[in-house]
C-alpha cells in the first residue's frame, strides 16, 4: 500500500475555504499547537448551503486529488490563525469528552474534567473569554456571545478581585522525529511492585503534584487497517455507477446504514451527501441524493458479516492471541517503573461521525487519522516507538511530565482535541477519583452554611433592581444545582452541537408551572437525555421566582436573564474552596445511597439471601439515577426479546420444581420410579412444534441427593425472578453512571462487609479495577 493510497482511504474532498477557521497557533519554541475555535458562520460550522438532495454545486474546485485538498485544508488551516492572548479560567477546562458513535452509551465518563490540566499548551496563557460548547459538570464557562442588558457589578457579597488565570508550564518543547532514535513495538516490563499509591497518603494532605511522573514509556497507537475495496456497485436512477475505492469506501460508510436511525435520518443524509458530492467531483453523474441506491452494497455488508461471523467463529483461538498480543504490545505503558494500563490505544477509523441525539453535524465523514497528526507525549532519554504505517512518521514528540496523557491529535469535525489517556485504574485517575470525593465530603460539613446563603438571597431587596434581580437568580440557580443536581449548563453554537441545555440555559419554554408549587421541566439534557420530570419545589420563594422570571417573557428567552454560567461558578467557589455544580452533583449523589441504606437497614442483613440484597442495592441505586437523571438513550432494542427468554427459562424451570417434588413424594411413599434420560421427547402427535416438545429429566432415587437439587432450584427459581425483576425496572435507568461517576464507592464497600455481600454482585470487574483504595475500608465507614 503506498504512501498517496493510505493517505486518502477514507478522506472525502473538502472545500479550502470552509477549512479556514478563526483560531489561534500557539507557539512555543517552535511548537505550533492547535487551539479549537468558533467558526464565524463559515468554515467548519457550515453544513453546506444546498439541500441534500440538490444537483450539482458540490464543490468549488475542480476534481483535484484527494490527498492535495487534504494537504490544502491544512495549509489553509495553521495560515488562518493568529498569535493571540488567551484567558482562562482556573478551573475552566475541557473535559475532552469524545463526543463520538456511543450514542446509546449509557456509562458515559463524566469524569473526564478531571484532567482538566492536560492540554498541549505549553504557555503561561490565559483562553480567550468565550462561551465553550459543551455540556460539562464543572462547567465554569466564562463569557457570552448573547448580548444583554447591562449589569451592576455591586454586589451585597464580598466578591474576589478577577478570576485567577492558570499558568500552564512553558518548558515543553516539540521535538523533530529526527531528534530520536526508534525502536521496535515491544512489550514493556515494569521494574516496580503493585502500585498502592493510596497507602502513602496522610489525613490532610489530600493534594495532587504538578509533576505527574519522573519517566513514561509506551508503544504508540494502533491505527485501523486500509480500506481494501469490494468492488460492489450502487446504483444511480436505476445504473450502475463506477466508483474510485476512496469514493466506495465512503459510500458503504452510510450503505452499511440505511435500515437504521441514522441512515433514514434528513440531517444525517443531507451531512453525509454533501460531503460524499466534494469527493465525487463536479462532473460526477451522481446529483441528487433521492436518485441513489445504495441497497447493493448493503445486501453485501449483511452477507460479509455473516461471513465474518463464521470465520471468527472458526478462528476463535488464533483471534484471541492476536488480540492478547497487541494488548500485551500497546494496552500497558510504564509509569515510573509500574506498568500501568492504557484506556483506549486504537485511533478512531475513518467512518460517518453520529455524535449524541440530534446532532447538527452527525452524517459528516470523518478523516483517517495519520500518524503525521499524532503528537506522543513520552519521557526524555527512552527511545521513541516507531511509526507502525509504513513510509509515514509521527507529528512530534514532547516531554511533558505534567499531564497525563499519551498522545493527542486533532478531529476534523469539531476541532477537538483527542487524547490517549491511561485506564481508570491508573495511578492518576484513581488519584482524581479519590480527591473528587473527598472534596465531595468536605462540602457535607458546610453544606447548611452554604443552604442558609442562598435561601437568604431568594428574597434578597436592594434599591438597586438589576442587582435585587441578579442575587435573586443567583439563589434559585444554586437551589436548583442542589435540589434537582442540575448542571451550569451555557449557550451553544447549535450549527455544531446540539440544543443541550443546563440550569443558567434553562429557556422559558423549558418550565410549565402547576400548583401545589410544582414545576414540569422538559428540556435536552447532557448528551441529549431527555430530562422529562415533574418536581414539587420544597422552596416557595424559589418557587415564586422562577415564575416572576418567566411571566410575561417569550418562550424563547432564557429563565435567567442577569446571570451567567461563569457568575454561578464563582459564587460556588466563594463558598467553597473548588465548589462547583459536579461537587454539589456528587455530594447529593453519595449521601442519598447513605441515606437509603439506613433507611432500609432493617430490610437487609448477613441472613438475607444474596439475590434479594442484589435487589434492595440496586433499589438504592435507583434513587440516585433518578435524582441524576441517568437514563438510557434509548430503551434497548433487544430487550423485549430478552425477557420474553427470561421468562421461558423461568417457566421451564417452574415446570421441573413440579415434577421433583412429585418425584420426591414418590419416594417417600414408596413407589416404584423409573430413571429416564434428558432428552428431547419425540412428538408423537402429528402437527407438534419443535419448541412446543417439553424436557424430559432424568432425577436420582436417592430422596437425600432429590431434596439438596430441589433447594439449589428454589434458589436459581429466585435468582431469576430477580433478574427479571432488575431488568424490566432499569430498562430506562442507567446505574452504572451514578456507580463509576457520582457514588462514592466506599459507601458500597462497607455496606456489602456490614451485610456479607460479595463485592462482585454490585461491582463489575472494571469497577473493581477503578477503585482498588476504596476496597480496603472497614465496614464501619460512613460518607
């Protein structure tokens, strides 16, 4: 495969001039780094003017090469921006959150913001003041794009001075390729011990190092193999239609789609057919979207993944050591001497990017990244992986030893930035984990102090009516941060992500007032989770602010007109060192399941069998996803077909607990009984189903051996319905987020030693992995 080959397998022709963006190159001894940027109503932010299903038009240049219009998007692209200063808030940071295929992912990482340190600049800078687009817990975004009316900057409370901006180190340089000597992708042995890093730590000291380690080594990434062409033909008005392998490869992108949401989705069609007509060239005979017939290749697909099945299927074994080996090669990194795991070392391939809910850009193609795009973050004096694409070279390498990722590169949908992290069980993120819920803790001793402020500011008078009006809101945005476990929430530039809203972005239309101080609020939360719930606010003054906010206003003006996200997050902090709404998102998380527990301690003990402790923990862990609204995308598709398997299984084996004890009181009458085999009995009435034929068992004459099976079914009799019972219940509810994210897992450590429950039931081998520092706690320990 030559080098011009996998360069533009799966890259479709973009415009130059929609790839100039409004940035800014960060430069540092020599080292330019890409900032991601609001678009100006062009550039990335532009959908394309035309209809998908519009003719010609699909391009302002002629047919030239793919892999020149890629180059001239990044020529085009570092030309346009501009040194400039940058501001920051100090703890205003992305949380890089991937905003990718998992649009049914209900164990989405909130806790990404964590490293909120590890970005590639490398300066004593300050971000330019902007609204961010992203829906994040600590989202203390600074700035606004929406114009309002003027402000008093008096306030009845002590205000710091400015916002404190972050100094980010400046001894990071980026090193030429042809600095370092290469290597060949081995495996790395660690010459360290388990790393307890949790032993070592003091009451009261509970801090994080700027240094994150003295040396680092790892193997790189593992890019997706070349697109190798099948040669199918689509059909165009009824024709075949001819297709280079780059113009095939993003044409099965979305064939492979058609039967699904995304593929019958208008926006998803319109992204993708815009995009595909720039590779396809001006003078292509493919014009209009409705006219294409994409079935061909789709009946393929289907029979290629079958294919594939049975062939997995066939060389399961040989798979799996493959597998292992390049785990083994590229899934661990040695951190000072500890070899620690790395979360996800496979570069996204080429494809249509879908995003979360009704994404405005979902449909668009997605690049092949190349290694030419990859930075790798490793230490000095260790010799550098070598690219594993042949003929190809990484970016750059540097050695910065405070952060924590492995490599980055840049998307080409949004900009964002892409990073190669180490896995939730590393040193550091275990080491993020830990401090979260200890701050967490640490609000729970001032949280009547902080409740008594803002409920004084509900009725806060003032001459001043702006101002009355600001603390007012203020107060109801902080009562509903706590009350309901709101997020900030800010404005988006809704060209590029979706209509997701928080608390300070809550519009009118988002609230229907009822009495009895209720409110129903629907609105689009985080990764477009429909929030769709009915709350009786506790607060009257509360309650009666938010409907003089809204009396009168049009639906489409926000709740909160005098303050922004970046207001709320500073009065938080004013309250309390690193306060923020994820804190406050926590804290009300980890004290519910300590309440519900003590709530229903008589419910449970060491006596109590294991599937109904199994039932009363995730009874408790309901509470805390529906308070954090951690629902599925969507109810899965196979879940009908699931249960309707769970309840066959239970009747079958209902069916067998009647003929035992049938057996058993044969036995002890006295009656002859007769052993039969298991088997499947012969039908012998002509016009019966296979799956009609019921199971014949074969049971022991022995009454003590009869009467031990007996008991062993009564307990997976219970253990069944209790599946049943977990499955239909949480077949809308996500407990997995409030378990990796939000629950502090020392509440459910000591609760499982109070109640002899085996920590695996509740906890998942990943989890187990997470929060190794937690498993130690006594069963005493309480939140």
């Amino acid at each position: 495969m030559t080098e011009d080959k996998i360069s533009t397998d799966s890259v479709a022709k973009v415009k130059i001039e929609e790839r100039k963006t409004n940035g800014a190159v960060k430069k540092e001894n020599g080292m330019k780094t890409e900032e991601k940027s609001k678009p100006n109503g062009g550039s990335n932010g532009k959908e394309g003017a035309e209809d998908g299903e519009s003719s010609d038009d699909s391009s302002d240049s002629d047919d030239v090469p793919l892999r020149d219009m890629v180059k001239g998007f990044n020529k085009s692209k570092k030309s346009s921006r501009k040194s400039q200063d940058m501001e920051v808030d100090e703890d205003d940071a992305d949380d890089f959150e991937d905003e990718e295929d998992d649009s049914d992912n209900d164990d989405d990482d909130d806790d990404d913001d964590d490293y909120a340190d590890d970005e590639p600049i490398r300066r004593k800078r300050v971000r330019k003041r902007r609204r961010v687009a992203r829906d994040d817990d600590e989202e203390d975004f600074v700035g606004s794009s929406r114009k309002r009316k003027a402000r008093s900057t008096s306030s009845p409370r002590k205000r710091s001075k400015a916002t404190k901006s972050v100094s980010i180190t400046s001894s990071v340089h980026l090193h030429k390729m042809d600095e370092f000597e290469t290597r060949k992708h081995v495996p790395l042995t660690e010459s360290a011990k388990v790393n307890r890093w949790w032993t070592d730590l003091k009451e009261g000291s509970y801090k994080q190092k700027t240094q994150k380690w003295s040396t680092l080594e790892h193997n790189g990434v593992v890019f997706p193999p070349p697109y190798e062409p099948h040669g199918i033909k689509m059909k165009y008005d009824g024709k075949e239609v001819d297709l280079t392998p780059e113009q095939e490869e993003v044409a099965t992108f979305f064939a492979v789609l058609i039967e699904t949401q995304h593929g019958k989705n208008k926006v998803f069609q319109k992204n993708f057919f815009n995009d595909w007509k720039k590779l396809l060239g001006r003078g292509h005979v493919i014009k209009d979207f409705k006219k294409c017939d994409f079935r061909p290749i789709f009946e393929w697909s289907k029979e290629r993944k079958e294919l594939m099945k049975a062939e997995r299927k066939k060389n399961k074994e040989k798979i799996k050591l493959e597998k292992e080996r390049l785990l083994n090669i590229y899934g661990f990194a040695l951190v000072d001497g500890f070899r620690e795991k790395v979360g996800n070392y496979r570069v996204e391939p080429p494809g249509l990017f879908r995003g979360r809910g009704e994404h405005p850009r979902a449909g668009k193609l997605k690049f092949r990244v190349m290694p030419e795009q990859i930075t790798l973050n490793i230490g000095k004096g260790v010799k550098i992986p070598e690219c594993p694409v042949p003929g190809h070279k990484w970016k750059g390498v540097i050695h910065n030893q405070n952060v924590t990722w492995l490599a980055y590169w840049i998307d080409n949908i949004n900009g964002d930035y892409k990073y190669v992290w180490l896995a939730g069980s590393s040193k550091f993120k275990g080491m993020n984990d830990f401090l979260k819920y200890e701050k967490s803790r640490a609000l729970k001793g001032k949280i009547d102090g902080i409740r008594a402020t803002y409920r004084r500011m509900l009725t806060y008078r003032n001459v001043d009516k702006d101002l009355q009006r600001k603390e007012r809101e203020l107060g109801t945005a902080t009562f509903l941060i706590d009350a309901l476990a709101l997020r900030v929430g800010n404005e988006k530039d809704t060209d590029k992500t979706a209509d997701t809203v928080g608390c300070c972005s809550l519009r009118v239309e988002h609230l229907t007032f009822k009495e009895d101080q209720q409110i129903h609020f629907h609105f689009l939360g985080k990764d477009s989770i429909k929030y769709d719930n009915t709350h009786y606010i506790k607060s009257v003054d509360a309650y009666n602010n938010l409907k003089d906010f809204c009396k009168g206003r049009p639906a489409e003006e926000n709740v909160f007109q005098k303050i922004e996200p970046s207001d709320l997050n500073q009065f938080l902090r004013e309250q309390m060192e690193g306060l923020s709404a994820k804190v406050f998102r926590t804290y009300n998380a980890s004290i519910t399941l300590q309440q519900e527990f003590d709530k229903l301690k008589d419910e449970v003990d060491e006596e109590t069998n294991i599937p109904q402790k199994e039932v009363f923990y995730n009874q408790c862990n309901r509470k805390v996803a529906e308070l954090c609204n951690h629902q599925r995308t969507e109810v899965l598709k196979s879940h009908g077909n699931q249960m309707e398997k769970m309840k066959a299984k239970l009747k079958e084996s209902k069916r067998k607990e009647k003929l035992l004890r049938e057996h058993i009181r044969n036995l002890k009458s006295g009656k002859n009984v007769k052993k039969e085999k298991v088997k499947k009995e012969k039908a012998k009435k002509e016009g019966k189903k296979e799956e009609e034929k019921e199971k014949v068992y074969k049971f022991s004459n022995s009454l003590d051996v009869c009467e031990r099976n007996l008991g062993k079914l009564l307990r997976s009799i219970d253990r069944q319905k209790s599946k049943m019972t977990l499955k239909e219940d949480n077949k809308t509810v996500s407990l997995n987020t409030s378990k990796i994210n939000y629950m502090d897992p020392r509440i459910t450590v000591a609760w499982c030693k109070r109640n002899s429950m085996p920590i695996e039931k509740v906890f998942n081998a990943s989890l187990l992995s997470k929060f190794p520092w937690a498993m130690e706690v006594p069963s005493s320990w309480r939140y």
